[in-house]
C-alpha cells in the first residue's frame, strides 16, 4: 500500500510596507501583482499594507446615493469618488487609515472567497484582542465593530479564484470624512478608531510588523515582511520617499 501524500502546503506570502500611496498607483500595483499570480509567474501570494490621500471607493453594484457630500472638512476641494471592481458600497480610504490588500490565489487554498473575508477579519480581531479590545462581526455586513462603531471596512474582489482589494483599518483618521457618507451604505452608521480607543497614535509601519506574525497563524503560511518595494512588478513600486 503506498503512503498517503503530505498535505498540499498553503503558499508562503510576501508583505510589504508602502507607506502613503495614492489610490490610482495602488490600484495599478494591484493589477499587475494579480496578473503576475493569475498567471503563474508569481509564486507568492502578496500582502500591500499602504494608506491613502483622501479618497471615496465604491464597490461595483454600490449606489452613489450613499455619498452626502465630496467637499473635504479640511478645505482642500473635493474628494475623488472611485468605483473599483470589489463588492460593497462606499468607503472612505485617507492618512491614518491602514490597508491591508490581500492578493491570494485561491487555487491554492480553499477556492472560497467567504473565507478569505473570515481570514481578513480574524486577523484584526486577534491583533485587537492583543490590546484588550473586543471586536465583534455581523452576520448581515463584513467588517469589524468595536460597542457598535465600526472600525474595520472589508472589500474583496476575485477573478480567477485570485483576490484583490481587502480591508480598511481605522488607526487615526479625520473621522469627519465618514461623516460625508453613508458607511458601506449604513445610514447612520457610527465609526470609530484605535487612536479614538486608545488615546493614542499608534504607528502604521509598526503596526503592519506587529500584524505579520498574526496573518501568518490565521493565513497559515510563511508571511515575510520584504524590504519596501522590493520584488514589486517592474515600474509598480511606489517612488522613492512615498512612505509615511
């Protein structure tokens, strides 16, 4: 009789810290890593974390309706409104705000994008959990409350069982710009963040490492943190000094 086969092992995950990227050049280092993977010539799932200038997202059957007003609190004109090819409706992605874009060939896990959310989530719920903050899911919305405000938005897309986009996290943004929406479509949605629960300004980069070890228990896979832009698609690295 021969020996049963070894379990198929989950591919090992490349992260990167990008520091303030705008939405636009994100998006094109999106599409480029998701070809690459789609295609076979990346090798590696890959982890984005960045944060954004002021920008509103909107997932593909979203309603514009949700967006109140585009004129920034800050004076600075309005702010660019994006439809982008994930589920949901709008969000809001700025400074303070960390993001977490998973691009994860299903293939080669469970072919079940459901719980690739799950995955995103716990990891978030863990790293909260770590500073004695409960964080609770909703069965009728993803994304992540804190006492019934929310603190983490989701979004996923997926073609060819690989994945793009993924979650918003709330460190320490101008929580005035949801104020100008309707969050995920939730009229009266309340928001919150961790520098709001913590009373204090946690730093994005710092959290990004602290998340690593998190994603690699949840995702179960080798997560590495690469140097800054290193191994990014050729021309999709983000320019010299963009880090925040």
């Amino acid at each position: 009789m021969s020996e049963p086969r070894p379990a198929a092992k989950n591919p090992d995950v490349r992260a990167h810290f990008l520091g303030r990227v705008p939405f636009g050049k994100a998006w094109e280092i999106q599409q480029k890593i998701w070809k690459g993977r789609a295609g076979g010539e990346t090798r590696e799932d890959v982890f984005l974390f960045l944060e954004h200038e002021p920008v509103f997202t909107l997932g593909q059957g979203g309603s514009e309706s949700n967006v109140i007003s585009r004129l920034s609190p800050n004076g600075t004109g309005e702010v660019p409104l994006v439809r982008v090819n994930r589920g949901g409706e709008v969000t809001w992605h700025g400074p303070g705000q960390l993001m977490l874009y998973a691009l994860c060939d299903l293939r080669r896990r469970d072919r079940d994008v459901h719980e690739h959310c799950r995955r995103l989530e716990e990891v978030f719920i863990r790293y909260l959990a770590g500073v004695d903050i409960a964080a609770d899911r909703r069965s009728d919305m993803p994304g992540l409350w804190v006492e019934g405000r929310k603190i983490l938005s989701l979004g996923v897309g997926a073609r060819r069982w690989v994945t793009m986009h993924g979650v918003a996290f709330n460190v320490s943004p101008d929580l005035r710009y949801f104020e100008m929406i309707h969050p995920c479509g939730e009229v009266g949605a309340d928001v919150t963040s961790l520098e709001r629960l913590l009373d204090e300004t946690p730093d994005l980069r710092g959290m990004a490492e602290a998340l690593v070890p998190i994603c690699s228990d949840v995702f179960e896979s080798e997560v590495c943190m690469i140097p800054d832009g290193e191994g990014l698609p050729s021309s999709a690295a983000p320019a010299a000094g963009g880090g925040a």
